[in-house]
C-alpha cells in the first residue's frame, strides 16, 4: 500500500511539473505578447478609423508603411508580409483594372481595344488602393500579433461567453483544418491509385471519391471534439478556474489605449484641416 502511495504522488508532482514547465514556456517573450489581447485587437482598428476619416491617398499609403514597419519591430514581418504582398498586389491589380478602364473622364491617356484608360480613372485607382491597402495591413498585422487563444481571451474581456468565444474561434480555425485534412484524403486517394491531378475534368472525377472521406471525417471530428469538451466540464454552470490565468487590464495598457485615442483624433483632424 505505501508503495502504491508513493508511485501516485511521485506521478502526480511528475505531472504537476510538466504542467507548470508548460505553463512556464507560455509566459510572453516578445514585447507585443504582454500587450493585453483586447488592447491588440483595438489599436489597430481604432488607429485604421482615424486614417480612414482623412480621406487623403497619401496618408493612406503612409500608414500602410507604418504597419510595415511595426510588423518589424513586433518581430512578426516574416508571417505578416507574405500575407500582404499577397492580399495587396491582388488588390492593387484588380482595382487598377476596374478603375483605370470604365472610369469615364475627360482626359484620354490611351486606349486598349474598345477600353479607354483616362487620368480620372487612374486618379481614381490610386486612391481606392491606397484606402483598401490602409484596411487589410492593419487587419493583417492583427492576424500576425493575435493567435486564436488571445482572440478568444479578448472576446470574453468584451463580455461574450465561453460559449460564443468557442463559436467564433471554431468557425475561424474550420477553413485551415479543412484544407488540411481534404490535403490528407488527397494523398491518400493517390496512394489507393485513384488520379487527383490533372485536367479539370479528372480533377472534377476525383471531386466526389475527395469530398465523400472529407465530410465523414469532419463530422467524426465534431462529435469527438463534443465528447472532451464534455470531459473536460465546458458549460458548467459553477465557477471554474482556469489553468492559466487570463492577463490583467493594467494601467499601462491602460494608458497604450490612450495614446491610441490620441494619435487617431489627431490623424482625423490633421487629415481634415491642416493638410
């Protein structure tokens, strides 16, 4: 019996300590982690609605380099750039397109075909692109600076429930997980021999042997993710407490609100009446 008593507790301090060895290598390192989430997920929207009620090409363009440039020192340029280059040039393209070629104007550059490319039109993209670049770099850095825990830590800050927070942090993480596990099928329908690749017609044969394994499997999933939260007592009613506590509200972030107020009135106002 004492051999069976000393097996258990040297078994729960081993699990005691991996638990708090986890929990120490989750303490935030870099300075944008011990931001609080709310605050990461408001200073970008709160800066972006003052440069956005400048109305003025340049600011816009401006900001978005100032994003750039955060993204650096966060230490997150290597996730947030490719995301933008990406978004952006596809942006930059399709309204360039849009706006040079069925703006109507007066003053004629060229013409291509039928179209005709005029100043107003390429006037008009520029700033269309300069205010849809000042939306998404924002936007995007916030996807670099805010992981899905943290999202959900500021939703519950807002006041929604665990259960609303869940709803929203399932329904973002679904896109990837899905595009994840129909990779899987695929290459387990190539290794059964059945050809996935090729002309749009094979690809749309292989549709259905994909989409069947995909859909089955993403339902398994849900009633095994429904069973651990069950284990795992989400829904109680009682008081919980939670594994790792969530960051305090300080007064340094408190005051890093503040400032943001600040700078965004004062780009509103600027923008409006002095240039």
């Amino acid at each position: 019996m004492t051999t069976a008593s000393s097996q258990n507790t040297a078994e729960h301090t081993t699990m005691r300590q991996a638990i708090l060895d986890e929990i120490a290598q989750d303490v935030p390192q870099r300075f944008v982690e011990r931001i609080h989430p709310l605050l990461r997920l408001a200073i970008p929207v709160i800066l972006m609605i003052g440069v956005l009620s400048t109305g003025d090409a340049p600011t816009y363009y401006a900001f978005s380099i100032v994003i750039i440039v955060a993204s650096t020192l966060f230490g997150v340029f290597s996730v947030f750039w490719p995301r933008f280059w990406k978004i952006g040039t596809t942006i930059a393209v399709f309204t360039l397109f849009v706006r040079a070629f069925f703006e109507y104007g007066d003053s004629v550059l060229f013409h291509v075909g039928p179209l005709t490319v005029t100043q107003e039109g390429v006037d008009s993209a520029i700033w269309y692109i300069a205010m849809l670049l000042a939306v998404c770099a924002p936007l995007i850095l916030l996807s670099s600076i805010l992981s899905l825990k943290d999202m959900a830590q500021a939703l519950e800050t807002m006041g929604a429930s665990r259960q609303a927070s869940y709803v929203v942090m399932n329904s973002i993480r679904l896109v990837p997980e899905l595009g994840q596990r129909a990779s899987a099928v695929q290459d387990a329908q190539r290794s059964r021999g059945i050809q996935v690749d090729g002309s749009r017609w094979i690809r749309l044969r292989a549709l259905l042997p994909t989409v069947s394994p995909l859909v089955l499997s993403s339902l398994a999933s849900v009633e095994e993710r429904a069973i651990a939260m069950e284990v795992r007592g989400f829904g109680v009613s009682k008081d919980t407490q939670l594994l790792k506590p969530h960051q305090k509200f300080s007064v340094r972030d408190a005051l890093y609100l503040l400032i943001s107020l600040l700078v965004s009135t004062a780009i509103a106002l600027g923008g409006r009446f002095l240039w």
